[in-house]
C-alpha cells in the first residue's frame, strides 16, 4: 500500500497508557480523516480512534508503540501522535 | 432513636433532611420494536447522556473531568456502540442489547489485573445505568428535584456521575445501601470534604423522605426519630466538632495528600514578625518562607539582638514545626535607599539577594549571627536568596560556620542551622546537583522571568511568563530530580505554589513540598487531594 505511514513512540507515563491518556490519544486521531491504527511490539492493531481499545492493549511504561495511519492527513496524524505519546500527554 | 450502621467512607458528622435518589436499575422495558425504531431508541438515549455528561463536565477538578471524559468517550466509542448496534440488527431490543455489551466489557475491565484499568469497571456501570435509564425512559430517573438547604442523601448506590450531578452545596451528608470506601464516589466525596457511609444496607430504605436525620461518619451511623433529647445531644456533637476541628473548613486542616495517598507538605508564607497575623499552625506542616525584607523599619534593619529575640520567638511559635527563614532579600523589585545599588540599569539582574553581601556584609554577618543563636530554640532552616554559581553557596557555609565556631567560642549557645538556597536563577536550577546545599527552595517567580525573559512587572507579557511553560516545568523537574538523588528536600515557594491550577503541574514536576501564601490553603489542599499521577 502506497499511502501507509508508519511512527514510533514509547508511553513515559509511569502506570502506562490507561484512561486520561487514552482519552487524549483518541480525540486527537478523530481529528483526523486518516485511519488511525496503534500497536504494541507483539500485540495486534487497534483502532486509535477508539479510547476503550486503547485501554484494552495494556500498554505499560516504557512499552513502545507503533502507530500507522493511512489517508490525506495521515503524515500530519502519525506526526501529531507520536508528538503527544512522546510530551508524555500533555498538551502543549 | 433509629439507627443504622455503615462504613465510614468521608469523615465528618452532618445533619439535613432526607432526600432520596432514585439509583434503581431501569425496569418497565417497552415491548420490543422494529430494528428501525430500536436504533433511534439508542441514538437518542446515547445523545441524552452525552448531553448530560458534557454539561457536568464543565466546571469540574482534573481528576472529576477525567472520570466524566472517559464515559464521554466511551459513548461515542465504536467498539462498543458498533457491538450494540450489531445485536440489534439481529434482533435484539436496545436495552438488551446495550446492557449485555455494557456487561460484557464491565466483566473485560474487572478480570484486569492492572489495578487502573480494573477501577474503571465502575465508571463502565455508572455510564451503563445512564443510557439504560433513558432506554426506557424511567420518569424517576429523569426527573430531577432541585435540593434546598442541608440534604442527606441517600440511595442504594451512588456512581460518580450522578455524585457529579448533585447539587453539593446543598449536600450535607451521603448515606448508600451498598459501595465500598474505596470507590471513586468515596475518594470524590472525601476530596469535596462531604461526609459519607456506605454499606448501609436495607435500613436507609425506611426512612421517610424528607425526615430529618443525622449521620456520623466518624463511627459509620445514621440515625433518624430521633427525640428531643437526642437531637440537642446530636447537634451538640456537630458544633463541637466545628469548633474543635474546624469542620466549617475542615479540609483546611489536616494533612494533604494526593488521590494515590502521596503525602504533600504544605508549609505558609509568612511575613512580618507580628504573630497576631500569623496563620493557624494546624493547617500547616511548617513555614517554608519567613522573609525578612518586612523587619525592615524606615529603612534600618533591627540590629543583632532584636534580630535573635523575633527568629526566637519564631522557633518557639511553630514548636516542632521546621521554620524556613530567608536571609534579606533585597533589591530588585525591593530597593532599599540606603542598601541597594542606586541607578542600576536592570536590578533585576543587578545586586540583589545575597549578591549584596559584597555590598553590606555587616548587615549580613548580624542576621546569620542572630539566627545561629536561635536557631537552639527549635527547628530553624536558613535559606539564601539569589544563587547562580556553588561558589556562592561555599561562601555562604564558610560564613556561617566561621559565626557559629565564633559565637562558641565566646561562649554564646547558637547552632549551625539546615543551610538551603533559593532556585530562581535557571543555572541554578540546570545545575542543581552541584551546590553543596542542605535543601532546595524553588522561586517560581524569578525563574519564570528569566527563563522566559519578561521582567515579572511588565504585565503586558504575562501571557508569555506562565508557570506551566514546558521550560520552566523543565528545570523545576530537574531541580525536583537533583533532591530527590541525594536525598535533599526540594519545595517551592513562588506564586505558582498557591495557585491551585498551578499545582497540579508542579506535582507532576516531583514537587512534593509547597510553600505557599496561608490564605490559599484551604484551595492548593484541595487541588492536590484530587490529583493523581495520570
């Protein structure tokens, strides 16, 4: 596929990628058009969009995460993620 | 008298009039209709909740948005919405189809191992019940009466959201049938500072609306027909408490902690020497600042003597308390005719702080003589203001060692105090690991100005001199880590310390000291007993 980006990002949030980070991590790929999908080392995609999946991959610290995403805006959307997961969740 | 027991879940001791709120699950489904229909049975119901959720969402602390973001979320969430629709499409009713996925993913979250991820199974029901409740239109559940005067609440389980919804001020009390103290409503409650037992089981249900009842919360009661007798008994109790304990601000006291337990210590700001205008030392775990530009009269610092008798009585004052004095912090915004430089160009940046020692070591060697001899009198700290380099901080021990072996020597009782530095100045704080410094005091305001260059009295820039710049966070986190590798104590006494947006950053930075002005306790106390570190 053509159009597929591909970033990498490791969760620095002490107790892991749970509700308010997750929370963030979903609003910010539904501002997107792009599909936005996240993984860990040996876990199976999920979608970003979607903070209840996010919270099922258990991603604790230190877990590094693989986000692809794919469409118009993926770029700026796999940009802008990895930017948020590596801020450690805070806005800028 | 009626009684009946629960556990305490917030302490306090409340009375009001009873007021019930509906918490049953939804009954009275209406008889199953078309796919078509089922679906707009949902769309609306969901929209409904969201509706509400976002209009409690506004308004509210981090950590209570962050409870209500979540169910938000999880309303527009295709996992679980996409599920939903999927059962209905084969056949199933709304409701059915909403509360077995709800059940489904409750059970998910619960088997978790991850104490984080489990907690949340309880907003998964509380935001359940929601849609449930609008599924079927339970007029109970929609109808919501406005609550006067001192109101006990009771019900049979209380979820954060609809805890969330209360009017609070007009809550006095909670009383539950069911939940646990550990439950997000009990750790909400507590941080509001509302009285709450849970675990009350089937008594509360004979109560009559309305009734006037009494709750303790300190020995997980409720009572009600209560007789004259014992209500004068009752209401004695509640006044002794407010009085003793101060129960009218009651969060004010007591020891600040943050959601997960992490104990913060709250040390005032205190100027002056006047102890008619001091704060209520219960409310504080020391004093983090005692700045001595105010003994200051007319432009003459009182001498040596008078100096030994205020930090004395200073000492005696705060008892067992530690006493955090700042050598005279001059010049700057603070010019002294007399003692700072005239005509400096940019004083900010000039000789101010101990930079003026150069200038008036005599002033200086008077004040550290003076303190050395209180410093007997209880648990003195000496802090210096306006450190950039460890050389300066040397010169400042060996000054003060040079007094203590002095004032020995003749024979005088003195003490060589904790000696800590102001961090105001980002070398200061880039290199904090350097100086041989007993603690660490951070000021917020000066590091602020020139970390991000806008002198901190041109107001026209205030939008660029904001605490929660990344920079300044950046080297408040390395000062925070430098104490916390060699195991020195590192607080912050700036504006940013009292101002309770403000503190949920500097927590996040490892801050776990604030010194802060007294009439801001009641609120930072607050804002950190709703912090946690997500």
């Amino acid at each position: 596929m053509s159009g597929m980006i591909i970033g990498t990002a490791m969760i620095r949030n002490p107790t892991g990628l749970h509700a308010r980070p997750a929370v963030k991590l979903a609003k910010l790929a539904k501002t997107f058009d792009a599909s936005v999908e996240v993984s860990t080392s040996n876990g199976a995609w999920v979608n970003a969009k979607s903070t209840n999946s996010l919270m099922k991959m258990k991603a604790t610290f230190g877990t590094p995460l693989t986000i692809r995403a794919e469409g118009l805006d993926a770029q700026t959307a796999v940009h802008e993620l990895v930017k948020l997961i590596t801020q450690d969740f805070e806005a800028p | 008298m009626m009684q009946v027991r629960g556990i305490s879940a917030s302490p306090g001791i409340a009375r009001g009039r009873v007021c019930f709120l509906h918490t049953a699950p939804p009954v009275g489904e209406r008889p199953t209709c078309s796919v078509d229909e089922e679906m707009a049975r949902l769309t609306e119901a969901i929209g409904l909740a969201h509706q509400e959720l976002s209009f409690l969402a506004d308004g509210l602390a981090d950590i209570e948005a962050g409870i209500i973001e979540f169910q938000m979320e999880l309303l527009e969430d295709e996992s679980v919405t996409g599920a939903v629709r999927r059962a209905i499409e084969n056949g199933q009713s709304a409701l059915q189809a909403w509360q077995a996925v709800m059940a489904r993913e409750m059970e998910d979250y619960r088997s978790e191992a991850n104490a984080y991820i489990s907690a949340r199974a309880d907003d998964l029901h509380d935001l359940g019940e929601r849609v449930a409740h609008h599924l079927v239109a339970d007029p109970k559940w929609v109808k919501k009466e406005p609550l006067r005067g001192e109101r006990l609440v009771l019900a049979d389980i209380l979820s954060p959201s609809r805890f969330l919804e209360l009017d609070l001020a007009q809550v006095s009390g909670i009383a539950t049938a069911g939940g646990s103290p550990t439950s997000h409503v009990s750790i909400l409650a507590k941080a509001r500072g509302i009285p709450m037992i849970v675990g009350c089981g089937e008594g509360l249900a004979k109560v009559a609306d309305g009734a006037e009842a009494f709750l303790d919360a300190e020995i997980g009661l409720f009572c009600y027909a209560v007789d004259a007798v014992e209500r004068k008994a009752l209401l004695a109790k509640i006044a002794a408490r407010a009085i003793s304990d101060g129960l009218a601000e009651s969060r004010r006291a007591g020891s600040a902690a943050t959601m997960t337990g992490e104990r913060v210590l709250i040390l005032a700001n205190l100027d002056g020497h006047d102890a008619t205008g001091w704060p209520d030392l219960r409310d504080f775990d020391g004093i983090g600042l005692f700045r001595t530009e105010f003994l200051l009269t007319a432009g003459t610092f009182p001498g040596e003597d008078e100096q030994y008798r205020i930090y004395r009585s200073l000492l005696e004052w705060a008892g067992d308390r530690p006493v955090t004095v700042r050598l005279l912090d001059a010049g700057g915004d603070k010019p002294i005719a007399g003692m700072t430089a005239a005509g400096e160009h940019n004083p900010f940046l000039g000789l101010r702080g101990f930079r003026l020692f150069a200038l008036h070591p005599e002033i200086f060697r008077g004040q550290m003589r003076a303190l050395a001899r209180a410093a007997t009198a209880g648990r003195l700290k000496v802090m210096v203001p306006m450190i950039t380099i460890p050389a300066e901080m040397q010169a400042f021990r060996a000054e003060m060692v040079a007094i203590v072996e002095s004032l020995t020597q003749d024979g005088t009782t003195c003490r060589l105090p904790e000696l800590g530095m102001m961090v105001e100045v980002p070398s200061a704080a880039l290199m904090a690991g350097e100086f041989e410094t007993d603690f660490y005091s951070i000021g917020t305001n000066d590091l602020i100005q020139f970390t991000l260059a806008v002198a901190r009295d041109e107001h026209r820039l205030a939008h660029l001199a904001r605490g929660d710049n990344a920079a300044v966070l950046g080297l408040i986190k390395q000062v925070a880590d430098a104490g916390g590798l060699r195991n020195r104590e590192v607080s912050v006494c700036g504006d940013m310390a009292s101002d309770p947006q403000m503190v949920p950053h500097l927590l996040r930075a490892g801050i776990r000291s604030l010194s802060i002005t007294p009439a801001a306790v009641a609120a930072v106390k607050h804002s950190i007993r709703l912090w946690s570190e997500n």
